[in-house]
C-alpha cells in the first residue's frame, strides 16, 4: 500500500473514531429522550386512567393514536430534512414533542387523549428516520450496524433510567397539588424542550461542516461517504417516485411492521405486566425491575452489532431472524411462566432479541437506497412499520377481550416476531449488497 492511502486509511479511521466520540453517544441520548416520552405512558396507565376517566378501549386506541400522527409525516418530514439540514430539524422535532408531551398533564377526557397522542406523533415525526439517514451521512456501510447499535442503546437505556425516573415522579403524588402522572408528563416533556435547544449547537450536517475533524479527517470521511452514495445508485432506486413503490422496499416495510408489532406491543403493557409479576404498584420497585431486561438488552445489543459488522451484508439476514425469533420465544415464555423469575427472564430475553435485530435491520435500507430515496424510503419503511405500534395494543386488547385470556395477546405478539424472522430468511442477495 503506498503512504498516501495508508495515510488516508488512518484518517478515515481516526475520522468514524471521532463520529463515534462525538455524535453518537449525543444521538443515543435524543433516543432515550423520545422513546421515554413515547411510551412513559405506560408507566401512569392506572393513575392515568382512573383520573382522566380513560377506558381501557380509550388507552389502547390513544396509545396507538401516536403511530399514525407519526406515519402520516414521517415522509415529508425526511425531505424537509435534507434541504435544512439536522441542526434546524432536529431542534424543531423535540422542541416541538416536549412541549406536546408535557401538555398530556392536562388531560381530562378522551378527546384531549386522543388529540395529544397524534400530535404527539406528527410532532416526533422523522426523528428516528432522520437519525438513521443523518448517520448514512457520516458512517460507512461497514461500520453501520455498530452505529446503529450505539443508537438503539436509546431504548433499552430509556427503560433502565426512564423507568426509575419515570417511577420517582410517579411517587410526587399530591407534592403542590400536582398528581404523580403530571409530575412525570411535564418534567420529562421539558427535558426534551432542553435537549432539543442543546442540538442545534451541537450537530453538523455532514463531515464537511466539522470542524472537530481535522482537514485530512474531513476529506476522507466526506470521500468514503460520498462513494459509496455514488456505487449504490448504479443498482438502486435513487429517485422518490421509485423508491416509495421500490418492492424491495415495501418489503423492508412489512418486516419492520412485525418486529414493531412485537416490540410496542410489549413495551405499552410491560410496567403493567411487571407489577402483576411481583404484586405491586407501578412505581419505584416496579421501575428498577422493569429496567432488568433492558439492562440485558442493553449488553447483547453490543454483541450482536459487532458481529454483525464482521459478516457480509446477505448473512446478516440469518443474525436478523434470530434475534427476532428469540424474542418471540422469551415474550411466549412470559406468558407461559407463572413463576416471577422465570417470566423476567422470559421478558428479558424478549427485549434482547426484540432491541438487536433493528440495528442490524436498518443496514439493508442503508445499504440498499442513496439520495432523496434514502430519505424518502427509510421515511416510509420507518412510518409503515411504526403503524405496528398502533395495532399492537389494539390487537393485543382485542384477542385478549375475545379470548377471555390475559395472556393470549402476548402470544399474538410472538407469532408477529416469528412472522419477522421467516421473512428476513428469504431476503435474497441484490447487486446492492455488492457495494456494502
């Protein structure tokens, strides 16, 4: 190798370093913000309820609610961001869902439920798809599923210091003569308020803009990006049109709408499913365990993204469909064990599975798609799949209404994840996966 490339291998690694550093432990932590407002609601189910005189029908639709707010704007909202930029957006999108969260503390009837949530969700809309896309911008394809990890730490982390927060605040009941529920609503929707501000400061749009890289940093993390943009349009759709009725693409979109299905299928119900575990109220106690399946999601997430990125594109579909189907397994295995230990450890192996097939999940879009179809197409998978989460809780309710059977939605849920796994199995190689 001659020096002049070694020297530009040594910038272009110290360059990914340095976005690792820098960026994503700051992205991971926007994470932990907004999926903690997404679904803190799980934590005030009870109080929530009985207080704003909201029926368990209402829940589940209102929960739910947030998912189509959020699928409706999830498109435009990625092709705002690329012509303003993360800074301008990012800021705008948690400023925007911190003020709407904090608001759902003045929640009295089910109309106002309803309102909140999908405001809620058009307001959150192209967070998580932005970040995604905002990363393609940094990262090469060989470190992605690593990145993406780092991340999806936002989940996991969200539950294991959400939950706590969210169960101290909880237990602010009555201090000035705000309910605990309120307490939680509007401190946590103001910490976004705060965090949102803090971003525009701190991201750049792209590596060309940083001026915490050094010059020969900056030039080859902008080159390494910007070829492999250049190599996948050769074999992808690189136009809106055709990447929002791409096949490939539509199909990225009912897989990720079975692992959501199965993911905030357990997420709305699992504060409420611990505190039936260990017979007590959602609250401290309640918190600290919920936040032991995350903390070991939050370990094999590590794992398994490392060794993900140490195999070719086309196999990291069989590491998909694994992760997925263990979870499946441990959220049926909580169903089935009475013994309290055993369905934590059922639950925790759910949220491991669940938590680390979606980073891997997100380098066959990236791989896959460049340009103005990046934005759009990783806009559209994440908006259908996340329509998951509104039926979810709803289907959930509903088998379970039917049924007679507490424990009958949960099982619906597996089915959803091994449904998921069966179709990452027969993902079959492009000429794309050639240039990851």
């Amino acid at each position: 190798m001659h020096t002049g490339e070694r020297t530009s291998d040594e910038a272009l690694t110290s360059a990914i370093r340095q976005v690792m550093i820098r960026l994503l432990p700051f992205l991971f932590f926007m994470y932990v913000i907004a999926f903690l407002d997404r679904v803190n609601i799980g934590f005030a189910k009870e109080e929530f309820q009985a207080h704003a005189g909201i029926s368990e029908a209402a829940y589940a639709l209102g929960a739910g609610l947030f998912f189509i707010g959020y699928a409706l704007f999830e498109v435009p909202s990625n092709l705002i961001m690329m012509r303003v930029g993360a800074r301008w957006w990012m800021c705008r999108i948690m400023v925007t869902w911190g003020l709407i969260s904090a608001a759902m503390a003045l929640v009295n009837d089910e109309f106002l439920f309803y309102l909140l949530r999908f405001l809620l969700g058009v307001a959150e809309a192209g967070f998580f798809p932005g970040v995604i896309l905002f990363i393609t911008h940094w990262v090469p394809q060989a470190y992605r599923a690593r990145c993406n990890a780092m991340f999806y730490f936002g989940i996991p982390l969200a539950s294991v210091l959400g939950g706590p927060l969210s169960g101290m605040l909880l237990e602010l009941d009555g201090v000035a003569g705000i309910l605990g529920w309120q307490w939680m609503f509007a401190v946590e929707g103001l910490i976004a308020c705060v965090v949102g501000v803090w971003a525009f400061f701190y991201l750049d749009n792209k590596p060309a803009d940083a001026r915490w890289l050094t010059p020969d940093q900056r030039d080859a993390l902008q080159g390494a990006v910007d070829r492999e943009a250049r190599a996948k349009q050769a074999h992808s759709p690189h136009r809106l049109r055709t990447a929002l009725v791409d096949p490939r693409v539509l199909y990225f979109c009912l897989i990720y709408f079975l692992i959501q299905c199965s993911v905030y299928g357990m997420t709305f119900y699992l504060p409420t499913q611990v505190a039936g575990v260990v017979g007590s109220e959602v609250g401290l106690l309640v918190g600290l365990v919920t936040a032991i399946p995350w903390t070991i999601a939050l370990l094999v997430n590590i794992a398994v993204s490392t060794g993900a990125d140490r195999l070719p594109q086309p196999k990291k579909r069989f590491v998909a469909a694994a992760c997925v189907a263990g979870g499946s397994i441990g959220i049926a295995a909580s169903a089935y064990f009475a013994d309290p230990v055993l369905a934590i450890a059922g639950l925790s192996v759910a949220a491991a599975g669940y938590i680390s097939v979606q980073p891997v999940f997100w380098t066959f879009p990236a791989a896959y798609l460049t340009g103005t179809a990046a934005a759009a197409g990783i806009g559209l998978i994440n908006s259908l799949g996340n329509l998951g989460g509104f039926v979810a809780p709803v289907a959930k309710n509903w088998i379970e209404q039917t049924l007679g059977s507490e424990t009958a939605g949960l099982y619906l849920l597996a089915v959803c994840g091994l449904a998921a796994a069966a179709l990452f199995l027969t993902l079959s190689r492009t000429p794309a996966d050639e240039v990851s």
